[in-house]
C-alpha cells in the first residue's frame, strides 16, 4: 500500500469517528470504532446485522437501612471500563 493510499484510509476512518490520534502519536479505535469492530463480519466486510434479546435483572439487598445494587465492571472491549447491571 503506498502512503498516499494508507493516508486516504486513515483520513476516511477518522471522519467517520471510528479512529483517533492518541497523545502519542498512535491511532486507536474510539468507542464508535470499538462497537464497530464487535459487529464487524469479517466474510463479507460490513456490519452484521444481528437480533437482539435482552433481559434486565437487577439485584438488590438491604443491610442496616441501607439499599446495595449488584454491579458489574466491563473487562472486555468495546466497553472496557464501564459499569452496568447484569443484563
């Protein structure tokens, strides 16, 4: 691939949000790019279109009149980092 033509393609990933320049000087996925990726089908080079189901559980415990919600910490991309419930 000539620079120009990675250049091109870098350019065209950065405007549709899908990269960014790090302070470093390298270019990573944001968390557009990210979710991008996860849906990704590699055969046919687009995104995948994929159903849904979803449930919703939240646990809760009360101690000493206190209200608690179980929480969990994402430890994979695309949501490295973030908090939710069980879902």
């Amino acid at each position: 691939m000539t620079s120009d033509n990675f250049k091109f393609h870098i350019r065209k990933l950065q405007t549709l949000g899908y990269i960014a320049k790090a302070d470093d000087g390298y270019y990573e996925l944001t968390a557009s790019g990210k979710e991008f990726a996860n849906r990704l089908d590699t055969q046919r080079g687009q995104a995948a279109q994929r159903p849904k189901a979803s449930m919703l559980l939240i646990v809760t415990s009360q101690c000493a009149g206190k209200e608690y919600f179980l929480l969990h910490q994402r430890r994979r991309e695309p949501y490295f980092g973030f908090w939710g419930i069980g879902s």
